[in-house]
C-alpha cells in the first residue's frame, strides 16, 4: 500500500478509536484519562523531513481539537512532540535517521531499550505540555503531578498493548 | 545582510514551530475568553455531523431507559391537563374586584425547543454537549438548556444547525443556586472529580441543611426558569475557614445517559438587557 495513503488510514483509524470508544469509557478516576491519539505521530516513518512532521503535528493535532472541543490545546502538545522527535531519534540511534528510508520506529527496528526511552521520553513530554496548559487555566500543584503520571501510565499501557497485538510490518523495503 | 538570511535558513524549522505554536497557544486562549471563534462554527458542523452518526447506534443502545424518563414526563404533564383540576368554592366570599388587569391570565415568559443532543462526555474537564439546534432554529448564546429531570447547562456558543453548551461538568460553569425548603443563595461549581457529583458554596452556616435536600436554580437568574432542579444534596461539610457550607450535590440529571435537551428561552430577556444597558449608560 502507499505508505501516505497507509497514514492516512491509520490516522483515521486512530482518531475513532480515541473519540468513539476511549472518549466514551466511564472515568475511574479524575486523573486517569486515556490518551492514545498521539501515538499516530510516533510511528510517523523515520524519513519524513522536519516541516513536514510539523505540518502533520499540527493538522492532527487540530482534528482532535475539533472532537475534544479544546481548540489549540492538544495542537500545542502534538506540535512540541513532532519537533521534539527528530532530535530524540538522532539522539538514540546511530545512523542518521534518513538513512532508514520508509521503516518506522518499533521494537524491532529500533531495539528494545531505545524504543522504549523514545516512547516514554516523547509520551511525557506530551503530556507535560498539555496538562501544563489545562493547570494554568484550573487545578492544583497534584492535580498537575497527579494527573502527568496518571495519564502517561495509561498512555504507555494502552500504546505496549497496540504494540503486542498489531505487528506493523513495513513491507516497503 | 547575508547573516540574517543565514540565521533564517538555519532555523526556519525552529521558527515555523514558533510560528505555529503561537498559532495554537493563542486561539486556546483567546477561544476560552470569548466562547466563539471562527474556528468553532466550521468544527462544530463537520465533527456534529460525525458525531450525529455515531449517537444513532448509541441511541438505540438506550432506547428503554429515554422511554422511561419521557413516560414519567408524561404522567407529571398530565396532571397539569385543566381536566384534571377543579376550582375552589369561592361562593361563600365576597371580594371586591380591585385589580385593572386580568389576573388570571398568565403571561409566557420561557418558550422551550426540544433538541437532540448528539455529542456529550463527562470525563473530561471541561466537558461540552453539542445539540443538533442552531441559530437556523432561533437559538442565541446564553440559552439555559434544560434535560427531562433538571438542568443541564447554558449555550455557549452557535453555528447554522449546531450549538454547543457548556454542561454543568465544565471546570469554568457557574450557576446560582438556591435550596427548595428556603432561603440561602448559594454557587454551584464542578471540582474534576467525579461527574455524579457537584459542589454548591456559599450558602451560610445559619441554615439547616441535611442530606437529601433538593437544590433548584435561583428566582433571580435571568437565563433559567426559577425552580428547575439541579441536584439532591449528598454530604454536608462545614468550610473550617468561613462561615459557609460546602456542599456536595448529586446530579439531577444523568449525564452519563442524557440523550433529550429542552432549550430555553427568556421571551423577556431583550427587555431585561434594555434595561441593564441603560443603567450602566448613565
């Protein structure tokens, strides 16, 4: 499949899931929010240039304003992770990331340990930035610690489980 | 010369990023200010419409439950039928008719519409009910909305065919509140936590309040029918720092299972800001 065409559905496939059965699970707790939306621009493939994956991080960040009802919130978040990403994937692999063509970061191209450190580095860092911008317009100091750990665990867990039930194969080699 | 365009080609990415980081940091802010944005009228029509796909699966998931409440809406309407009253003997009396108006015509001050809601989430903080009503059909921001057992929330912001309310369950809602068996205007607010259940303050230590009392909207508001219910108080805690309870009041209404909205309207509300207008005019 065309590997623009294969994001796109993934995209879509992606924003379901987040607004049509997370969004709709009864909260446990108020710190334990299921965000799994971003996960789309983790899996970006290795090689698409930097304006690019700002473009992308802003447009998908902007579809999911559009169903959260939080224009500029979730924007703000993906468009630091998408710049962030290029440096944080220079950083834990040898080869310059170019060099990986249509791959896209997962266990096995990238190795346990490093593949692990970018999820929970670029998951956190997320999810810093968003719940930064909700706790300046309300909340306490723990309702921003609480709520940073809380929704990165969930986030982690729900992204291990993609991961070990959907093996992405990337045939373009 | 030649520095500058170098600086800029060198980080251009950077202040691309800038650039749209502004972009998104400012229409979150200036979007929580106002209600209203361009951007709100387009998302509200194209996310509406998916969304109204999706409520038609889930409303028929919930078909008993709506017949139950509409039945029991039913019974407390036709109590209200004339047929079902009779008037008091007033025979025996004699009263001296004084009054130059028709006193036993009733004006109308609140017209409601029906309205179906087709996007609704209680888990977040702030949470936003999107109604398949828009300014196509009359409505204006600042309308209360109302479910089939209490309130629900005030509109917040309109487009053609769709309009968005602010539920209760918004960390930035404010309603005043009173309490049905008396006195003691108090502010409801939601803490986050749990969206069964609302705060209501300031309402002073000098009355009593036990549990089960219900809470109803204020005769004083301009935007919502004095009496609605709102809630049923849960818990009573004494505010060790004031002179006020903190109360906590489960939900009349059921978010988790609201799928009917009424929209209110105040036929008296142009009238009311006329008047407000003059007074700060002067």
């Amino acid at each position: 499949m065309n590997l623009i065409l294969k994001n796109i559905v993934r995209f879509i496939l992606i924003l379901f899931v987040q607004i049509f059965m997370l969004n709709k699970i009864p909260p446990l707790h108020q710190f334990v929010v299921p965000y799994f939306y971003f996960v789309f621009i983790l899996w970006l493939p290795f090689k698409i240039g930097r304006t690019a994956l700002l473009f992308v991080g802003f447009s998908v960040g902007m579809l999911t304003d559009m169903f959260f009802k939080t224009p500029g919130l979730h924007t703000a978040a993906c468009l630091l992770m998408a710049y962030v990403r290029p440096f944080l994937i220079n950083l834990l692999l040898p080869k310059e990331a170019t060099d990986w063509g249509n791959e896209e970061p997962s266990k096995k191209t990238m190795g346990l340990a490093p593949y692990t450190t970018y999820l929970i580095m670029l998951t956190l860092l997320h999810h810093f930035y968003l719940i930064l911008l909700e706790w300046m317009q309300f909340g306490s100091f723990l309702y921003f610690i609480g709520k940073l750990l809380a929704t990165t665990l969930v986030s982690l867990l729900l992204i291990s489980i993609t991961d070990l039930f959907l093996e992405r194969k990337s045939k373009l080699r | 010369m030649k520095n500058v365009f170098l600086f800029l080609r060198r980080y251009s990415i950077f202040i691309l990023f800038l650039v749209m980081q502004g972009l998104a940091l400012s229409m979150l802010f200036s979007y929580n200010r106002f209600h209203q944005t361009a951007y709100g009228m387009f998302s509200n029509e194209v996310a509406g419409r998916l969304n109204k796909q999706v409520n038609r699966v889930e409303e028929f998931l919930m078909l008993t439950e709506q017949n139950q409440q509409l039945h029991k809406q039913n019974a407390v309407l036709l109590s209200y039928l004339p047929s079902g009253k009779i008037l008091a003997d007033t025979s025996f009396q004699m009263v001296a008719d004084t009054l130059l108006v028709d006193s036993l015509k009733s004006y109308r001050q609140f017209q409601y519409f029906d309205a179906k809601i087709i996007s609704n989430s209680v888990f977040l903080q702030q949470n936003i009910i999107v109604l398949h009503r828009g300014s196509a059909q009359g409505i204006l921001p600042n309308m209360a909305v109302i479910g089939t057992d209490g309130l629900i929330g005030t509109v917040i912001s309109v487009s053609k065919n769709m309009s968005l309310v602010m539920s209760l369950l918004h960390r930035q809602s404010k309603v005043i509140a009173v309490l049905k068996k008396g006195s003691g205007l108090g502010e409801i607010s939601w803490d986050g936590k749990d969206p069964r259940f609302l705060l209501l303050s300031k309402i002073p230590k000098t009355i009593e309040v036990s549990k089960g009392d219900t809470v109803v909207t204020s005769p004083y508001s301009d935007k919502f029918p004095p009496g609605l219910p709102i809630g049923y108080v849960e818990k009573v805690d004494q505010d060790q720092e004031t002179n006020t309870y903190k109360l906590k009041i489960r939900t009349a209404v059921d978010f988790y299972a609201v799928q009917h909205a009424y929209i209110v309207k105040n036929l008296l509300q142009e009238e009311m800001d006329q008047l407000k207008n003059t007074l700060i005019k002067e």
